[in-house]
C-alpha cells in the first residue's frame, strides 16, 4: 500500500502532521515499505498455483492439493526431494487425470513414467495368481526402485497384492505340443465342451495429454 494511500486513511489533523521531515511522514514510509513484499506476492498470487509458475519450494506443497504426496514422502523433513522439481511439476500439472485413472494400469504406468521420466513399465496380471499384480521396471529406472514401490503401492487397488520386480518377462518357452485327435464318442453318449477362462480385452489407452 503506497504511503499516500495510507495517508488518506488517517485523521485531517494527522495528514497535516506528515509533512516531508517529520516523525509521521518517516513511520508512513516504513509502513509502505513493510508492505511492498507482500504486495508484490498478492498482484502475482496466481502464480503459487500454477504447476510450471509456481516456485520450486512450493512445488512439494502442491502434491498435497492433487493426492501425489507420497511420491515426495520422506524419513526427514530436511530430506532431499527424490525427484527433480520437474518432474513433480509434471505431476502435479496431471494430478487430475491421475486422480480420474487411479486403480486402473493406466494410471499406474502415468504415473510411473512421469515421476521417472522413463518409459517401458510392464504390468503383468498372472491368471494363475488373481487379484495380484506383478509390476517390470525398466533397467533406466531400476535405481528408482524406492519411488517406483511407493507409486505403486499408492496407484494399486487395496484388494491387489503387487510385486515389483526388474528386467524383462521371463520366456515363456517354447508352444505347447498339440494333443492328440480324441476318438469320436459311442453312439448316445453326450459331449460337454470345455469353457475356459474368458479373455476380457483392455480398454484402449485415453490419448496422452501435453506436459
């Protein structure tokens, strides 16, 4: 608030006592002058809020406001962030399409790559193991094992038991041997066909959203 606004609040007879040199007219500079950091944060304040204006120190708050905090969780507070700054940027400028895609693997793998800045996350459902999920991380990212467990621990569904593990899938051998042609059944005798376990396609990926 410039001095001569803080003037014009004040009584006749005080305005008449600040002339230049005096007591009052010394005080009004300072109460200006303590005003002007603040001042300057208010006409700029949406800044604070933008992913990619805000300052690097307030990008771990802003974690907080879109649920990615764990991604930033540490043992001390003084502890460095386990990220670059922008990659949390990022982060944050997607927290809402990550919150929308939660529990599904294609939030989970966002997620993944955009806190590690690599691509290649492989998300295997075993069928023989249901509701357990076994997560491949790319040799790039495997010195991020710590941020990649944490991510995925928090993107899972609560019901899913998840491993993470790297390197590439094991190979799944040669095909099986066809089974020999089973002999035609005797006359009156009923055939039940085998069902086996349904194939439920995956959705197709949403487009991907600029950073």
């Amino acid at each position: 608030m410039r001095r001569a606004a803080i003037e014009r609040l004040l009584p006749a007879a005080y305005q008449r006592a600040a002339g230049p040199g005096s007591v009052l007219g010394a005080l009004l500079d300072v109460m200006e002058a303590l005003h002007a950091p603040d001042e300057a944060v208010l006409a700029d304040v949406d800044a604070l809020f933008g992913p990619y204006r805000t300052p690097d120190g307030f990008v771990a708050y802003l974690t907080r406001w879109v649920a990615m905090d764990h991604v930033v969780a540490a043992p001390r507070a003084d502890a460095p962030l386990p990220l670059p700054a922008g990659r949390l940027r990022d982060l944050v400028a997607h927290g809402a399409l990550l919150a929308r895609w939660r529990g599904t693997p294609y939030g989970m793998r966002t997620a993944l790559e955009l806190a590690t800045g690599v691509t290649g996350f492989v998300l295997d459902e075993p069928p023989e193991r249901p509701f357990h999920l076994v997560v491949r991380v790319p040799p790039a990212a495997a010195d991020r094992l710590a941020l990649v467990t944490r991510i995925v621990e928090a993107e899972k569904p609560a019901a899913v038991t998840v491993e993470v593990v790297t390197g590439d899938p094991p190979d799944p051998g040669p095909p099986p041997t066809p089974e020999p042609d089973v002999a035609e059944p005797a006359a009156g005798v009923a055939t039940v066909r085998a069902v086996g376990r349904a194939h439920v396609p995956a959705p197709h990926d949403p487009p991907e959203e600029p950073s």
